[in-house]
C-alpha cells in the first residue's frame, strides 16, 4: 500500500467514526427532547444534523477519489465499498431524528405531558440498535450485524402497537388532541425508520465481509 493511499484511508475511517458519532448524537438530543418534550433539545438535534449532511457529502467524495486515484484492492477496496454503500443510510437515520425532532412544540403544547410506554420503549430501542449498528459498522462484526437485523422486529411491533393506540384515542371524539395523536404517530414512525436504515447498513456489513446477501431474502414466506 502506498503511503498516500495509507494516509488517505486513515483519514477517511476518522472521518467515519465522527460521522456515526454525530448521528447517535442527534438520535439521543432528538430522543432526549421527546422524554423530556423539551423544544431547546429539538433545536440543538435540527441544527446538529447540518454538520452530519456535510459529513455525508464529503466521505462520499473522499471514498469515490480514493478508488478511481488508487485502485485498492482486498482489504482496502471492501472497505471503500463499505463506506460508499452505508454513508447514505447513517445520513437518513439524523434525517429521521430531525424528523422527530420537529414533533416536539406539538408535544409540548399538549395538555396531556405522560407519553405513552410503547413510544418511549420505541426510542430507547432505536438508540440501542443504532449502537451496535455503528459497532458493527466500525469494528466490524458480523454477529452485531445479525443482532441488529433480529432487532428491528422489536421496532416494528412497538410501532404497529403505537399507531393502533393512537387510533383508537382518536375515534373516541372531540375531547382527544387530534394533532398530539398524530405526533405520537410520526415520532414512532421515525423510530422504525431507524430500524429499517440499520438494518439495510447490517444487511451490507454482512454482504461486504462475508459474502452472504440477505437483503431480499428477508420476509420470504411472511404475510
């Protein structure tokens, strides 16, 4: 390996590392502001992603530079193609807590301050998904891969549980705060979102150093 190349990767993972580090940020200010309907932490997780947009931009034309000036191979070009396949996803996942993020004055201006159990459960299974989504990402470790993809079954059902009791509140009439129901909604549906971007990176990290592509075979004979 030449050194420029070394240097160029090197500088390339630091970059990465800071990327996803910036994303779980943004998931726990978002998350934070829900627990604690804070319309400040909101704030601090939209202006934050701002930094992880241009993260994304500038690992992405660092990695493509890298493979057309230097032509890696082995180690060095899985991860290149590692990095160019998963940046957008880690992007998406600040989008959907941005996303949350912007449900808040909503929540905060509602009478009603308890959230409901399944929309907390939702957030902290998010942020603990996402987790051993960046270390499956960085280390990498397939079994981390695999936890994450057996892990987002939990989110989905959390959010199916939460749209139906959202609906049912709203059928009960006039007296129900429509826009807080409709909220609690989007801010779950955001979470499973995050689930799915996660499990699309641990579907690539599996790909990329084994070989294995599962992507299409999930759900085969699920109704």
């Amino acid at each position: 390996m030449s050194h420029a190349l070394e240097r160029t990767l090197e500088d390339l993972r630091a970059r990465v590392t800071r990327m996803t580090a910036r994303v779980q940020m943004v998931v726990e200010l978002a998350s934070d502001a829900v627990f604690r309907m804070d319309v400040g932490l909101a704030h601090q997780a939209v202006h934050s992603d701002e930094q992880v947009d241009l993260d994304e931009m500038e690992v992405e034309r660092i990695a493509i530079e890298c493979l057309a000036r230097y032509a890696p191979a082995a180690n060095d070009l899985r991860f290149l193609t590692s990095v160019i396949k998963v940046n957008s996803d880690f992007e998406r996942i600040a989008d959907c807590a941005v996303n949350v993020a912007q449900r808040i004055p909503t929540l905060a201006r509602s009478r009603e301050q308890k959230l409901p159990d399944d929309l907390v459960a939702i957030a902290h299974a998010a942020m603990g998904i996402l987790r051993d989504t960046v270390n499956a990402f960085n280390l990498p470790s397939l079994e981390l891969a695999e936890k994450v993809i057996r892990a987002d079954d939990t989110l989905d059902a959390y959010y199916h549980q939460i749209v139906q009791d959202e609906l049912l509140l709203l059928e009960k009439g006039p007296n129900v705060e429509a826009e807080r129901e409709l909220a609690m909604i989007m801010i779950g549906k955001n979470y499973e979102r995050i689930g799915d971007h996660c499990t699309n990176i641990a579907e690539d990290i599996i790909y990329i150093h084994s070989g294995r592509m599962i992507r299409h075979r999930r759900g085969v004979g699920e109704s």
